[in-house]
C-alpha cells in the first residue's frame, strides 16, 4: 500500500468514527425543558384549547396567537404569515407543536403531539422555537397541558386561570 492511499484510508476512518459520534449526539437528542416566566411579576395566564381558537385570526380585533411546546406566543406582528388568508394561518389559534416541528400543514400535524418525532425533528423544534419565536414574539401565556404535566413550574408563580383552579 502506497503511502498516498494509506493516508486516504486513514482520512476516510477519521470521517467515519466523526460521523459515529455525530449520529450518538443526535441519538441523545432530548427536547429542552419549557420556562415559564412572569412579567413583571403579573400572573401568567393559562389557555385551554377553547379559549385559545378566539386568537386564531377569524376576529380582526383580536390578536393573534400561537402555541409552541405549551408556551402562547403572541405573533400579531407576523400578520403576513399568519392572519386570516395568509399562508401559515392553520398554525395560529391552536398548540401547533408537532407541524412546526415536522414543517408541515398537514391536518394530522396540526396539534401538541411530538410522539413519534425524530431526533433530528425535535432539535429542529427546539431550533424554530429558540432561533424564530423566543426571539422574534412576545409571551401571552402558557397551554393548560403545561401546567398539567409541570404543576412545579407554575408554583411560584401568580397565575390567571379562567378555569377557576387558581
Ligand atoms: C415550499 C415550501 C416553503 C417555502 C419556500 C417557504 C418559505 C418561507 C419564507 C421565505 C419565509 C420567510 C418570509 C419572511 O421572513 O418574510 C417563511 C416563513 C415561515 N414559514 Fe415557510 N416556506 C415553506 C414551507 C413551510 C411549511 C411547510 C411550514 C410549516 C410549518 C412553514 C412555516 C413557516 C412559518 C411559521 C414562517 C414564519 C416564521 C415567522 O414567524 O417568522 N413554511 N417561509
């Protein structure tokens, strides 16, 4: 073997054992833990799904909103996206957790269900959610399935729930 092709091997065993580590990375790919967050020390208010649809752009005098991983985003200022007859308006009114995640419209992807996702999918969720709706809207709320499946966030903080729990 000449040296010339003893040092491809070597390049090529190098690029695999990298893209080994890369694929165990992903593969312990877990979905970052919501923050739920105050502001200014006002109660945070809880949607129920109901009560969430009255934002979904059928009423101009609303605003509107849109959940993500159990957080309600309020994405008024993105009206060319999501207002009444814009593309993405299937995502607003609604947690649109799993076509956000998938980037889909599909009926079947319009909910909070991320069971099933890829890796991969997941950090692409956790990306948009960061890199686009963090960044990009502020906060109107939460989604009561939230403060089902995570009381302990909630616990210090005043919440305005129109289920009467609180
Ligand atoms: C052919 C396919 C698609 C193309 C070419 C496309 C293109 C774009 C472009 C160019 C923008 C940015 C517009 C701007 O900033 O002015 C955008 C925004 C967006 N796209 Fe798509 N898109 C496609 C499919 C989808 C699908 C399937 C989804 C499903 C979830 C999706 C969700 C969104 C959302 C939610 C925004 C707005 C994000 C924000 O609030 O800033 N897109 N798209």
């Amino acid at each position: 073997m000449s040296a010339q092709h003893f040092f491809s091997l070597f390049v090529v065993c190098i690029l695999m054992s990298f893209s080994q580590f890369v694929h165990h990375a992903d593969a312990g790919y877990t979905l970052k833990e919501v923050e739920v967050v105050s502001n200014n020390g006002e109660p945070v208010r809880v949607f129920t799904a109901e009560e969430l649809k009255e934002y979904d752009g059928s009423n101009s005098d609303k605003p509107l909103y849109m959940g993500i991983k159990g957080v309600v985003f309020d994405v008024s200022k993105g009206e060319r996206f999501y207002g009444k007859d814009a593309p993405y308006n299937v995502l607003v009114g609604i947690d649109s957790t799993r076509a956000v995640a998938k980037m889909s419209l599909e009926k079947e992807d319009l909910n909070h269900d991320i069971s099933g996702l890829s890796e991969s999918t997941l950090k692409s969720l956790d990306d948009v959610f960061e890199g686009t709706y963090v960044a990009k809207y502020p906060i109107a709320g939460y989604m009561d399935y939230l403060l089902e499946q995570s009381p302990e966030k909630f616990e210090k903080l005043k919440v305005w729930d129109t289920r009467g729990t609180v």
